[in-house]
C-alpha cells in the first residue's frame, strides 16, 4: 500500500513587516499506513506549521503535500482529522454536541449524530457527562471531548498536535496510556507533535527529530519495543539518550537565537 | 424576599416625601402622587385632550421601524466592516467618531429633510439605534475565538458553516446587548423627536397637555410612557438573557 501522506521538499515562510521568517525548510517525509509517528523537536521550530500544511491549514511555499497521492490544498476532514494543544471545544455546545459538529457539516442526521457521539464518548470515560458544558469539565476531560470529536469524523488519519501539552504531568501520562489503546482499536495513521521525550518514546512506532527554525527533519528513529512501554528498559534509556543528544543540540540553539 | 422588601419601603418611602413636600404647594407645579390615578384616568379616557390610544400605536409604529431600520442597518454595516479587516480599519474610527458626538445635534437638519412627520422621528430613532448595533457587531465578531474557526475549519466548515456554527454563537452575548441598548435608544429617539416638533404621537400628546399647564396628565403621561418603556426593555431582557444562556 502506498504511503498516506508523503511530503516533498516542503517549505514555508512567514511574511511579516521584518520580512520573510522561514518557518519549516525542505521537508522531505513518508508516513506508512497505519503508523504512529512522533514529531520531535525544541518549541518553535515549525512542527505545528508542518502540522497545519498536512491538514491543509496552512498553505505550503513549495515542495509538495500529497494525501493518498493527491496535493493538499485544504482541509479533508473525510481522511485528516486534527486534535490541537487548545481542545478548542465550542463553549456553547455541550461535550455530546461539541462531538457531534464534524457529522454536523456532513449532513449526518441528527439520531444518527448522537449515536456516533455517544459510541465515542463512553470509551473515552465522559459517560453521564455527554450534557456538560466545557467550561464544567477538567483540562483532560477537555481534551478527551476533544479527540472523540476528532474521532466522529471516522478519517484514516489523525493529525495531532501536543494535544497533551497542556495538561499535568499524571493526566498526560494517562492520556498517554489511553491514546495507546485507541489507537490499538482504531488502526489509524497517527502523525503526533510533541516536545516530550518521553510522550514519543511511550507511544511511537518512528521518531522524527526537527532542527529549530527554519525546522527540518534532522533524523527518523524507528522505536521497536513492545507496548506497553517501559521507559527503564535498556534500549529505551539508549534510545532516549540518542534522541536527547539531537533535542538538546537543537534546544540550544533555539535557545540562543531567540536571546 | 429582603431586597423586595427593602426596595418596597424605599419606593413608600419616596412617594410619602413627594406627598408631603407637594401636598401644601401650589398644585400646578407639585403634582402629588395622590393626584396622579385621578389624572392617569382622564388620560387614558382622552378627557378635553387627543386620545391617547392612536397616538400611542403611531409610536409603536414609529419604534417599529426605527428599530427594524436600525436594525437590518446595524446588522449589515457591522459584518461588512467586522468581517473585511481592510474595510474595518477604514471605517471604524469614522463610526467611533460619528458615535460621539451628541445625536440631538443631528435632529434640527432631520427635520428639514424630512419633515414634522413620522419620517423625521424614524429617522432620529434609526440614527440613535443603529450605533450600539454596529459597534456591538464589531465588538463581537473581534471577540470570537480564532482558534475555533481554525478548528471548524479543520472538520470542513467553509466561510458560511464558520458563520452560522462559530462566529454567530460566539458572539451572540455581545451582540445581544447591543440589540438591547439600540432598542432602548431607538424609543428615546423616537420619543424626543415627538416632543422636539410633531403633529402626532404620544411626545405630540405630552406637548400639548404641557402646554396647556395641565401639569397633573402630563405627569400621567409619563407614568404611562414608562410603563411601556419598561415592558419593550423588560421583553428585550428576557431575549438577551436567553441569547446569553444559548451562547453559554
């Protein structure tokens, strides 16, 4: 099967008053069906920009963005799906009604709407909270909302970008845990941004590891240990070093650049 | 129940000061409130004075369509300019600006172009109405969180979906106040445009029994004006609160 997405010497700039800002340079990257892949790199370096160009947010400069072989030119929420850091729910729906929007705009019937929503909100612990408003949820609950609305669009791929960044330590470890298991159910191809290593040791099956801005792909490291993971297992210490040698290096110069 | 209570004996309180103070002076100049019922009666009978009744409904009409101007007018101009940043930043200064200074100014020339009729009153309360509606609009659709359209956009929302879906319940609460604060100045511009110069309506009526000193309808009047002033933003209320409630 061929790959379902697959970037081409991908590049963006940001125009500002300054001038231009080069954001992401030369991205070359195929994502194999079904995989997870984690994004790995300082903050600012361009992967959520990466991000929104797969997802057809974000209009790239050049290069090219093929989803199962054609261009990106804007969102197809029938085979991307995007989760952001910000859940983003619509503070007027309820949790079961912030589900329901994707089917919403595709014209699915109502009963049919709340059956798919329901099906998703229970897996995901928020049973007996479908009629909550988000502002009477915690940040984890939010963001599980938010992913069963991601996952209502039933698409191939899920785009997702350090959806748990926001959260504390112990929920992002359970999140963690929880988006194993989906994942396990679901079979999707996941691409998810993250700055954690750990977050992308836990769950990835490949690990691309950006520069910092302009961002490039520095390197892809394949994770191969079984799930679930231990992060004091030998090879995943050896490999979290590896990954922490490149972060770091880069890190620094993010660092430098912006004082 | 204790600020009822409370607000109660303030209002007591209020009009027995009034009677005492009214009672011993001269009665064209002090209405008591124990004058009032007898007066609010010959009004609303039209004794020796224009009936009330059709000088009333003119005036609804005339907020009717000052509102209804205001508005379609508010509506229109508000998502033009809130919706096109380039226009946005051409206009709406000229609009803060245009809102600061008085309205009354406006209202001699008002009557010149269109005359002592209703037209003249309807334009007065378009013009006072329509301002709180298109700075409320502005407001509002500057207020609607940008990351919710980029994530409707992400599930497929095209510029209408992000319209009806977003942008419109994201803003219902600002946008709702200003309805509300534009009805009420819609009623005050069509009210004082009847007492500046008219032939009909209730400011005309109000005029007319003021002219002749009948001081006692003339404070009837008001208590009747304010009644109804009272029911129109009390109804306007109940739709903002319910607008508020929907868009959470």
């Amino acid at each position: 099967m061929a790959d379902p997405i697959l970037l081409r010497e991908v590049s963006k700039a940001y125009q500002t008053a300054a001038g231009p800002i080069p954001a992401v340079r030369s991205v070359s990257l195929a994502v194999r069906d079904q995989e997870f892949l984690s994004i790995l790199g300082p903050s600012g370096c361009g992967k959520s920009t990466l991000l929104g160009m797969i997802g057809g947010l974000v209009a790239a400069d050049g290069g090219q963005i093929l989803i199962d072989g054609e261009a990106v030119t804007r969102p197809s929420p029938r085979k991307v799906a995007m989760v952001f850091q910000d859940p983003g729910l619509f503070p007027w729906r309820t949790a079961l009604d912030n589900v329901c929007f994707g089917l919403e705009l595709q014209g699915v019937p109502q009963a049919r709407r709340r059956e798919v929503a329901l099906g998703l909100l229970e897996p995901v612990g928020l049973k007996g909270f479908e009629d909550r408003y988000p502002r009477e949820l915690s940040g984890g609950m939010r963001q599980r909302v938010a992913i069963a609305r991601a996952l209502a669009l039933d698409t191939p791929i899920l785009l997702m970008d350090e959806p748990f960044g926001a959260l504390d330590e112990q929920t992002r470890l359970l999140m963690g845990e929880w988006l194993v298991g989906i994942r396990a159910r679901t079979r999707k191809t996941i691409v998810f941004v993250t700055h954690s290593l750990q977050e992308a040791i836990t769950l990835s099956d490949r690990i691309a590891v950006m520069t910092s801005r302009p961002g490039t792909i520095k390197d892809v490291l394949p994770v191969d240990l079984p799930y679930p993971r231990d992060l004091n297992s030998p090879p995943a210490v050896a490999l979290r070093a590896k990954l922490w040698d490149h972060v770091r290096d880069e890190s620094l110069r993010a660092m430098e650049g912006r004082a | 129940m204790r600020v009822w209570t409370w607000r109660a004996l303030f209002l007591a309180g209020v009009l027995g000061a009034w009677e005492a103070v009214a009672r011993p002076l001269d009665p064209v100049l002090y209405v008591a409130p124990s004058a009032i019922p007898g007066a609010l009666l010959r009004v609303l009978r039209g004794q020796d004075m224009p009936a009330l009744s059709g000088h009333l409904w003119l005036t609804l009409q005339e907020i009717g369509a000052a509102y209804g101007l205001a508005v379609a007018g508010g509506l229109w101009l508000g998502f033009l300019l809130g919706l096109r940043p380039l226009l946005g930043r051409i206009y709406e200064p000229i609009l803060a600006a245009l809102y600061a200074i008085p309205s009354v100014v406006w209202y001699p020339s008002l009557m010149l172009f269109f005359g002592l009729g209703p037209s003249s009153k309807i334009a007065f309360g378009f013009l006072l109405g329509f301002f709180p509606i298109v700075l409320s609009v502005l407001a509002g659709v500057r207020q609607v969180d940008r990351h919710l359209i980029t994530v409707a956009t992400s599930m497929g929302a095209g510029p209408w979906a992000v319209f009806r879906k977003v942008v419109l319940p994201g803003m219902a609460s600002t946008l709702a106040g200003g309805l509300r604060t534009g009805l009420a100045l819609s009623v005050v511009g069509v009210l004082v445009g009847e007492v500046l110069g008219a032939r009909s309506g209730v400011g005309y009526v109000l005029n007319y029994v003021y002219g002749l000193l009948r001081t006692p309808e003339y404070v009837g009047l008001v208590v009747i004006v304010a009644a109804v002033v009272l029911v129109i933003d009390g109804v306007a209320g109940i739709f903002e609160a319910r607008a508020k409630r929907w868009a959470g």
